[in-house]
C-alpha cells in the first residue's frame, strides 16, 4: 500500500509539473557597435633644409646626409618615417611642386637641366636603392595596404639645376596623401 501511495504521488507531481505554465522572453537586447574609418598619417620629419648648393651638385636627405649605404635601402639610413596612424589599412600616395622663388624658380624633371631639379624619393621594402622622380606633380603610390600603425621609413636626393637663372631662395612641398584600402 505504502508503494501505491508513493507511486501515485510522484505521478501526481510529474503530472502538475507538466501543467506549469511557462513564459516567453518578451524582450531582447541587441548590442550595436561601430569602427570608424579614420584615415591619419604621420611623417616623423617636417623640413628638409639644404642650405647653399651648388649648380650641378647632389644632396641627400638621409642619415648623415649621404648615400643610403649599402646598396639596399635600410632603415638605419632614412631620414623620416610615415606612419598610419589611421584605424584601418591605408595607400599613401606622395607628390611634389615645383619649387618657386625669384624671378624664375626651377621646374621637377627626370634629370637636371637649367633650371630644372631632379627631387627623387626612395623607400625601405626595396630590393634596390632605385630611387622614384618627381616628374610632375601629379600623386604617385608610395605605399600600399599599410597597415595601421604600421611605418615607411624613406629619404630623398635632390640633383640641383645645371644652371641657376638667379641666386634667390627657392621652396617646395612635398605631400604625402592617405586613403583607406
């Protein structure tokens, strides 16, 4: 009897268990979150002053002023760094102006002339110290899918006119140009 009387009562627990009614969520969270894209670069150097050149004469923005040695480009010889200090990869492109100054001032070109300078630039990552002219003025690749904060270390050489028109000083900027990947 005791064995019927358990029996019967853990049936009826299991049987109100079942008749419990049970709730639904009525609500739910979603959590919303958002990268910007934040395109930035740094380049550690703001100036290159030459000083007095001579017509015909070569100058280097490197360390110690020199040609970057050996003759692979190595980060102890660049003079400045660019750094994407961006959120995301970045291509950084770099172009120059023509330098003004005076009555006549001296135009970018592949090689020296009169009044024409050759302003090369050249970077780490290469298997050569081949350097890139600034022909023109137009925007040319100087890294590509930079990743943030990672770096370039670069430097450039200035070949100056083979004739000067006039001694005055002469100016020009160099841009370098970000953009997300």
């Amino acid at each position: 009897m005791k064995r019927l009387i358990l029996s019967t009562l853990g049936s009826l627990v299991l049987l109100s268990l079942s008749v419990v009614p049970t709730f639904a969520a009525t609500t739910q969270d979603v959590d919303v979150t958002a990268q910007p894209i934040y395109i930035a670069l740094t380049n550690s150097e703001g100036t290159w002053t030459i000083g007095n050149i001579a017509e015909n004469a070569t100058a280097w923005w490197a360390v110690g002023n020199v040609v970057p040695n050996p003759t692979t480009f190595e980060a102890a010889d660049m003079m400045s760094t660019v750094e994407n200090t961006g959120s995301v990869a970045e291509d950084i492109s770099i172009h120059s102006h023509n330098f003004t100054g005076g009555t006549v001032g001296w135009a970018l070109g592949a090689a020296a002339g009169s009044d024409i300078t050759q302003l090369s630039w050249g970077k780490t990552g290469g298997s050569t110290t081949t350097m890139t002219d600034f022909e023109d003025t137009t925007p040319v690749s100087f890294a590509s899918n930079l990743a943030a904060a990672g770096t370039v270390k670069w430097c450039m050489r200035m070949n100056t006119p083979t004739v000067f028109s006039n001694g005055a000083l002469k100016t020009s900027v160099v841009t370098l140009t970000a953009v997300a990947h």
